[in-house]
C-alpha cells in the first residue's frame, strides 16, 4: 500500500493537522457524501469528512439519546472532547434524521476557534453551516431549489471567509473533482479482474484517504500508484468476490474488510458513503459549475433519499450498476443499529438480490465498536464457508 | 421470550364527552373508507402531515397507516390473543425488519405482508390506488411508503417539505423554498388526475380549505381554552380527538365535531370543572401517546396530577385564506413551521409557561427517532430554564413488548412525589 493512504487511513488526524501546518490553509469538517464540498475546495479550503472513535462515549450521551445512530454520537463526541480542534468549520447536510439534529448539536455543544460576530442577533460568520438537502433528488424544480441553496451557502462561506467565490474557482475545483473521480473509477475497474487487482481493504484505504486529501493531491498520487500497480501486475489475494453494502465505513467499521478477507472472502465492490457513492457520479463541465456540483449532489445515491418514479428503485439501481460485471458471489450488509433508512431497505434490496441475482445474503447489524465488528467474525466465516460449499 | 411477556395495560379515561364519542368518528370514517372504495372510488393511504384538504378536493378517500397502526395498538382479533398492533410488527420482524424500526412502519408493513388486508381491526385499510407521502417529521416515512408501494405494487408519490433552520418559532419560507414546494403541490394534482381522472378544481380546493380553516380555528381557541385552571380538557381527551383535526381537515364532519368539543370545554370553563375534583399539578406529555396504554394519563389523578398539554398533534395558526391561489396558501401553511430543535425547544418552553407545568413526562419513545432524538435536551431545558422536573418513559408507540411496566410505575412514582414535595413546601408548581 501506498505509505500516504495509509497514514491518512490510519491516523487521519495527525496528517490533516499536518497539512494544515504546512500550508497554513484552513479546513473544514463535513457529515456524509452528499456534502457540495466542491465549493469549500473552490473557495481554497480543504473538506475532511468528520468520522467517529469507535471509543466510549465521554460526553455525547448527556445530549443524544442510546437509541441512535453511534457512528453520529460518536462524531459529535469527538467534536465536543476537542479532537476535532483544528476545524475553521463544519457543513451539515439534511441527510438524515440524526445528522440533521447534528446542526443542533454541534453548533451549541462543540467549542468553536473563533467567537460568533453578532450583528442584530445574527451570526455573520457561522460555525456551522446547515445544507437543506433535498429529501427527494429529482422532479422538475428540484435542481433551481438546490442551486438555490448552493448559492445562499456559498454566500455565508464567502461573508465567512471575506472572499468571493468565483465561477472560475468553482470550474477548477469540479475539474480538480472529476480528475480524482476518474482514478478511483480506474481503481474500481481494476478490482473486477479475478483475482482484483487490489483487495477491498487496500481501495478502502485509498477511498477514505480520498475524503481527507485535496483531490488534486489524491489524484496524482492514486495515478502514480495505480500505474505501478498496473505495470507490476498486482493482484489481491484470491477469495470468495464479496459486494459490500452498509452504513459509515471509517476506520472503525472498516476492520470488516480485514475480517472477510481473513475468512478466504475479497470485497470488490460496494454500496458505501465511502465507497462508490463518494465518486461514482462524475460532474459535468459543460454545465455552470453551480449546478453541475448540485446535479452531482442530487445525483447521490444515499438511502435515505426518495425519486419521483412512481416505484422508486433508485437504490437498487445503484446496488445493480456497482455490483454488475464484478462477478459478484456474495452480498454482505453490514448497517449500523438504529439506522433507519439501512433497516428500512434492507428486505427488499436483499430479496432483489436473491430473485433476481440470484446472490446470497449475509445481514450483520453493527453497534460501531471494535469489539462488535469482531463478534461478527464467525458468522461472515460461515457465510463464505456456504459460498464455497 | 419477549413475546411471552404479560403486559397490564388499559385505556384511559377522558373528562370529555365528545372525547369519549371520538372513537365512533373514526369507524365511522373507516366504514366511509370501504363504502367509497366499493363504489369503485379511489382510495389513497397517506400521512399525517400532507395537506388533507387536497384529497377531498380531488375525490379520494384517505387512509393513514400511522394512525392504522395506532389503531391496531389497542384492539385484539379475540379476546385473549395478542393485540393487533403485535401480531402485525411479528410479520414484519419474521420477514427482515428490524425491531429498532418504527412501530408504525413495523405494524403496518405486517398488515401489507399479512396477505389480506381485511384481516384487520376496522376490516383494515381498504385497498389502495396510490400512496402519498411527505418528508415532513422523519425519513422513516420515505422509506417505509416506498417499501409498501414495492410490495404492493401501487403508485408513490412524496411531498419534499424543505427542512428549513431558523430560530424562533415561525417564519415565512423563502421565494424558492415556496417555489419549490408549490410545484410539488402541482405534481400531486397532476398525478392524482392521472390516476383518477379527476380533474383539479380550485372551487373545490377552496371550499375544503375553507373548512379545514375554519376547523383549525376551532382547534386553536380549544388550545387557548385549555390554559384554564382548573384544566377542563386534559392530554386523554387531546390525543383521542385529534383524528378528525388530522386526518379529517377540509370536511364539514371535522369542523361540526370541533365546535362541539369547543362548545364543551367553554362548558366546563363556565362551571369551574376540572379534569378531577382538586387539581393539586399540571403536567406536560411530551411526544406521540404510549397508544396501548393510555390509561396512564390517568395514573397521577389520586395524587391530584393532570396532564394539560401535550404538543404533538396540535395545530399552528395558518396564514390567511388565499382563495385566489390557494396552493400558494397550502405551500406558505406547510413550511412555515420550523422542525429543529432551534425551533421546538423554545416553543415548547413558552407552552409550559402558558399551561402553568410543574412537571413533564417525556415519551422517551425508542423507535421514532424524531420524537427521541430531542428528548434529553428538552430535560435539560426543562429543568434549566423552568426548574420543571421531569421523568422519561422508555417504550415503543405501538408495541407493548417494549413497556415495563414496573419500571414506568417505580419512575412516575418517584416523579410524583418530587413534585408533591415541592407542593407541601409551598413553592409554586405553576411556571
């Protein structure tokens, strides 16, 4: 693996405080994958997407009820013990129940670097910036509302920041976001040979890394690294070819990449926030920068939105265009207790599998501890076992 | 086993008469329900929060697998057999849906499963031709309706409402927020017509709006009469006449069962009549009602404790009659409403105020995620900025083999005393 991914991977604090030493930039946290964070990259601000311990909780637990979402709980816990100290901001989309009530939450118990500026009861240089994400992605007026949004955003950003956000700094953040996208589709096209060119793990590594990086930076290097893999014919470890479906995969969660190719199985695609719907949908540069970063917005595929297809299937259309020509065996959902919109999909995207794909379907609910994951070790080992037959 | 479990629950007792009457509204409602359907006219299950006015204007009869479920919470199939509400979630949970999901969603998908819909309290929710749902509240509805629109292989349609962030209570939307959902207003009509073929008539829609506002008129002096000490209407008689309100809004039935619940609470007023003989606290019921056990609103009556205010369900004042485009007027009504805890938060502490809380018990209601997600900063605020103690009780809406019993008696005794003590040392209980 490439020493830089794994550092990010691995100790994703230490290296974001380290570039922001070095270039002396400001950084900005974000929840979830449908974050318009093209505009912070414009506006010369590096987005990190905001991940939790897997630890105890140490404070959360006075403020947010059991019954919810930990991966949440424990990123708001991270942020009010102070580790996510070298934030210049956080953007909070309308994505989901919880991470909604997170606008909440962070902005009244997390400590901020710098004071509100108060003018008439309103604060001009917000903290915290809430995206009011639609909840339903198409339909005629969908776009212009969001555009909309996108521009009242970038607005409060720049009274934040006091810079303006150019149209020529949005077009190269989108070419910046493309280029980045077009190497991790490469990378995910490497892993549909057998054996993949490199295991679920290694991409995860890659992927997460993706999340914490400049895309420019990370581009360059995935294409370096992609390159000499390719020319040195790498290839992971033979195993059962597993899609992998489920909730926030952080360095937490993510030991189930270890566990499934520890029990003979190689995750070579997924339904992930950090996996495919982090870079599958490209951005399109013949439109106003805008709305091509709305229309890639909106055109994430996050379980907890709607379409205007009088049966909507949207989820499972994205499960089939990611698991097709992967050569799937077996499915893996892996979603976390309490969420909602996982739970609720669940019975039909694994009877579509079955009915149609005729692909097996192991249910694992995760409570976000390492422990937890761990527990789930036998059961995945019986589960490929069954495939192997 | 959990499903073993004997749980001791009843119905409550409500002070009102029109509340008492309440329940042969909805089966009467429910039997318009089959009668319109057997007539061949169309049926639509929906929520709570889609402007109900438009189904009326457009012909269709609503059915509302929340309220369905709520329904099924206290009813049994024979007498000794499991309530409904559990036989149904057990279907969903045999199939793959998880107990942490909604209860709503869990019964009412086990009903959908079950095969046939008449094998149902009230023979069930007729058979629908379409589904609409919103955004409004929480995800679960998103998912849940189109879960049921797969299985059944019926038309969706869902309202996005804009979950706006701003402080205070209310606040006008803004041009494109109103654009927005406006054209989402048209859709509905639209696809409504496409599957009908009734063809939107704004006479019609202005003609259930105006009902529908003069009902929520009605509703909003019934919530100012209930301020009166002692309190004439308490949260048993609040939550067993809110169907009419919403699920009813924009008929003449609602409006007249209203203006006589209006009538009787002015009534009581008139007379000095309470809830009970001496009314010692007020209590505040904070989230959707534990439906299988509503006999707990009862359960602080022999120490003098009435519950006087409940939030949920009631109706906010409406912007004025648009007749000359009423979808503009729908959209303004529909967002205009905050849904953060920026919003509700404040909201509920000047309620307090207003209904004179000593105390509130918090429906610490483990599957709905909207209700739960705000409770312990409502404590906290409760407490901090009213000294107002209060108790959380921890169990599903729906389904009975989330409550413990003895554990809630052991909490709410404990809370009674707080408060009771408080009484005895002549402090005052009323914020």
């Amino acid at each position: 693996m490439h020493e830089i991914f794994a550092r990010y991977a691995e100790n994703r604090h230490e290296a974001v405080k380290k570039w922001k030493q070095e270039t002396g930039k400001k950084v900005f946290g974000y929840f979830c994958c449908l974050t318009p964070e093209e505009i912070l990259y414009a506006a010369d601000i590096l987005p990190v997407r905001i991940t939790g311990t897997g630890e105890p909780l140490q404070q959360a637990d006075l403020h947010v009820p059991p019954n919810s979402c930990a991966f949440a709980r424990s990123c708001l816990d991270a942020g009010m013990r102070g580790m996510y100290d070298y934030l210049d901001g956080v953007v909070i989309p309308n994505s989901c129940d919880i991470i909604f009530n997170m606008e909440f939450f962070w902005r009244t118990l997390v400590p901020r670097p710098t004071k509100p500026a108060m003018i008439a009861g309103v604060d001009i240089k917000p903290y915290v910036h809430y995206i009011n994400y639609p909840e339903k992605i198409t339909g005629r007026e969908v776009v212009p509302y969001y555009v909309e949004v996108l521009k009242n955003f970038k607005q409060d950003l720049e009274r934040s920041l006091n810079r303006s956000i150019t149209d020529d700094d949005l077009a190269r953040a989108v070419s910046a976001y493309n280029q980045d996208k077009s190497q991790m589709k490469r990378m995910y096209e490497m892993r549909k040979s057998d054996p993949a060119g490199l295991s679920g793990y290694e991409a995860w590594q890659i992927t997460y890394s993706s999340l914490l990086m400049p895309k420019d930076k990370h581009a360059g290097i995935l294409k370096g690294y992609l390159d000499e893999l390719e020319s040195n014919g790498h290839k992971a470890p033979e195993g059962i070819r597993i899609y992998l479906s489920g909730s926030a995969m952080d360095q937490v969660n993510a030991d189930i990449y270890k566990i499934i190719e520890e029990s003979g199985g190689q995750v070579v695609s997924d339904d992930l926030c950090v996996g495919t719907r982090s870079f599958w949908y490209p951005l399109n540069e013949e439109l106003p920068p805008l709305e091509a970063i709305a229309r890639r917005s909106l055109g994430t595929a996050c379980p907890r939105s709607t379409v205007t297809a009088r049966i909507p299937e949207n989820r499972w259309t994205h499960l089939l265009n990611t698991a097709k020509d992967f050569n799937i065996e077996g499915a893996i959902f892996y979603v976390l207790k309490c969420c909602d919109a996982r739970l609720g999909e669940f019975p039909h995207l694994r009877d579509k599998l079955k009915t149609e794909l005729d692909i097996p379907v192991l249910f694992l609910e995760g409570d976000y501890t390492s422990e937890g994951v761990e527990q789930m070790r036998s059961r995945v080992e019986a589960f490929i076992e069954m495939i192997e037959g | 086993m959990e499903e073993e479990k004997q749980v001791v629950t009843k119905g409550s007792q409500k002070s009102l008469e029109v509340a008492r009457n309440a329940w042969k509204f909805i089966v009467q409602d429910y039997a318009e329900g089959h009668a319109h359907k057997k007539a061949g006219k169309p049926v639509v299950w929906s929520c709570a929060l889609v402007e109900k006015e438009l189904y009326h204007a457009m012909g269709l009869h609503p059915f509302y697998p929340e309220q369905f479920a709520a329904l099924c919470a206290v009813r049994r199939k024979t007498p000794d057999s499991v309530k409904e509400a559990v036989r149904f979630a057990r279907i969903a949970e045999q199939a793959g849906y998880s107990s942490d999901l909604c209860g709503y969603e869990r019964v009412s998908t086990g009903f959908v499963l079950n095969g046939d819909l008449a094998d149902a309290p009230l023979d069930g929710m007729a058979p629908p031709d379409m589904l609409v749902t919103t955004s409004s509240v929480c995800d679960v509805r998103l998912k849940w309706f189109e879960d049921m629109a797969q299985r059944l292989n019926v038309p969706l349609f869902t309202l996005d409402r804009p979950e706006r962030r701003f402080d205070g209570i209310m606040q006008y939307p803004k041009p494109h927020e109103t654009r927005y959902y406006r054209s989402q207003l048209e859709d509905l009509l639209s696809f409504i017509t496409e599957i009908t073929g009734t063809k939107y008539d704004p006479d019609r829609l202005n003609e259930c709006l105006d009902w529908g506002y003069k009902t929520n008129e009605l509703r909003l002096e019934i919530l100012e009469l209930r301020k009166a000490v002692p309190s004439p209407m308490g949260c048993a008689d609040g939550f067993a006449t809110m169907y009419p309100g919403m699920y009813c809004s924009g008929t003449k039935k609602a409006y007249e069962f209203y203006r006589a619940l209006r009538d009787e609470v002015r009534g009581k007023i008139k007379a000095g009549k309470g809830q009970i003989e001496k009314e010692k606290f007020r209590l505040l019921w904070y989230g959707i009602p534990t439906w299988f056990n509503m006999g707990i609103f009862n359960y602080f009556e022999p120490v003098g404790g009435v519950f006087a205010y409940e939030p949920a369900y009631n109706p906010h004042p409406w912007p004025p009659r648009n007749p000359k485009d009423p979808l503009e007027e729908i959209a303004l009504r529909t967002l205009t409403i905050g849904s953060t805890m920026s919003t509700t938060i404040p909201a509920l502490l000047e309620q307090c105020r207003e209904y004179k809380i000593a105390g509130g018990v918090l429906a610490y209601l483990i599957t709905c995620r909207a209700i739960y997600l705000p409770s312990l900063e409502i404590r906290r605020a409760l407490e901090k900025e009213l000294g107002i103690p209060s108790v959380l009780i921890e169990c599903d809406l729906v389904d009975e083999r989330t409550f413990s019993e003895g554990q809630v008696k052991t909490r709410m005794d404990a809370f009674a005393e707080q408060i009771l003590k408080k009484h005895e040392s002549g402090k005052s209980l009323n914020n």
